[in-house]
C-alpha cells in the first residue's frame, strides 16, 4: 500500500497519466462527434483554395487569401465540422446553398472528399444529383460567388455520367468554420519533416516543463 501511494506521488506518473487521459479524451470526443453528427468524418482540414476569393490556381501565392476572413465562405487552413445530412433536406438555393463534403466521383478518387458549394440539384431516374462549384473557381470569373455563376462548374466524367455528384457520395454540410488552426494538419501532411518536428516541439515543452525544474531542484540539494 505504501509503495502504492509513493508510486502515485510520483511526478512522472502524475505526468504519464495526464496525457494518456488527454488523448483518451480527444479520441472519445472525436468518437463523439461522429456519432452526434452522424457522419464519419465530423472534422475535416480545408487544404484547397477552391473556396477561398479570389483565388487563381496558376498563383502559387494563392495561399495569402487566409489573410483576409470570409464570413460565408472558406479559405485555406480552415477547419470546418461537418454535420450528416438526409441530402433530400439539403439547402440548394444558391447563393445561400449548403458547402457539402462529398466523395470526388471521379473513377478512382473515391477516397478524395471534396469540400464544395450547391448550385442546382436534378432528379435523374429517381436519383438525387448535385452541381457544385467552388466558390473562388475558376479565376478569374466573372461571376464570382454570391453571383450567380456562368462558369466554373464542377464537371465529373464518373460513374454519375456528367449528372453531377450522386447522393450516396454526399457525406454532410459543413455547419461551423473555425480559421487558421488548420495549418498544423497541413504542415505536418506537406512536409516529411513536418510530424518529427510536431514531436520535438513537444518533448522541448517537456523538458522545460518537467526535466529543467528537476535538475534545478537537485542542484540546489547539493549547494
């Protein structure tokens, strides 16, 4: 019993289980969310500027739109929460159309989710189908989002034979927008580097946090 309670007044114990229950919490909650929202992917990174305006794909400094915030819109870093949806009950009025997160229908890009704004919706064969376009797609427009756009429609050569995005390829809206936090995903995604610095960063903050004032205490002992 007595070793019991030294081992549970140990600094290192103490810290050991800080952070599993941090990350048991984290996982709970993201676990949570997948099914409060009823979708599988609640939290998605936004990586493309596609809804950011303007935006110009030829521009490889596209990304300096996150300097500017976007009400109704997204940008690049974002981290946007993505709610499931019966898609019969999505919002199609353009301008004020739902952003959908959907499969890219393209024939091998399944695994691809696109994250994309409606601008009409068909009924083909009893069958639910969605045109989307991005709202910073193409640039330059003339008719850039909330205009009602002439061109830059999404065009898929798919298995939904140019109807636009089936239904059952929908996985939900995007319902909240938090800015900036994003740019960790994606740093630690384009860069080989990216994770092993996430984790040196993190054992720094540790050694700072625990190892300095250890050392420092025990010198202190000696003198």
């Amino acid at each position: 019993m007595t070793t019991t309670k030294q081992l549970w007044k140990s600094e290192h114990l103490k810290t050991i289980v800080a952070i599993v229950l941090i990350i048991a919490v984290i996982f709970g909650l993201f676990l949570g969310l997948r099914s409060f929202l009823n979708t599988p992917d609640p939290v998605l990174t936004v990586v493309s500027g596609s809804m950011s305006i303007p935006y110009d794909a030829s521009d490889d400094n596209f990304w300096l739109t996150i300097a500017t915030s976007f009400d109704r819109t997204l940008s690049v870093g974002d981290i946007i929460i993505v709610q499931g949806v019966n898609p019969k009950n999505l919002n199609t009025n353009y301008p004020n159309s739902d952003i959908i997160v959907f499969h890219d229908p393209e024939p091998g890009f399944y695994d691809t989710l696109i994250v994309h704004r409606i601008v009409d919706v068909r009924k083909v064969n009893g069958e639910l189908y969605f045109d989307t376009k991005g709202d910073g797609n193409p640039a330059p427009d003339v008719n850039p989002w909330p205009e009602t756009p002439t061109s830059g429609f999404d065009q898929w050569d798919s298995q939904a034979n140019g109807k636009g995005v089936p239904a059952n390829y929908i996985v939900g809206k995007a319902i909240m927008r938090i800015p900036w936090f994003g740019w960790v995903t994606i740093f630690v995604k384009d860069n080989e580097w990216g994770l092993p610095a996430i984790i040196a960063i993190i054992m720094l903050i540790a050694v700072i946090e625990f190892v300095l004032p250890r050392l420092k205490k025990k010198t202190t002992q000696q003198d």
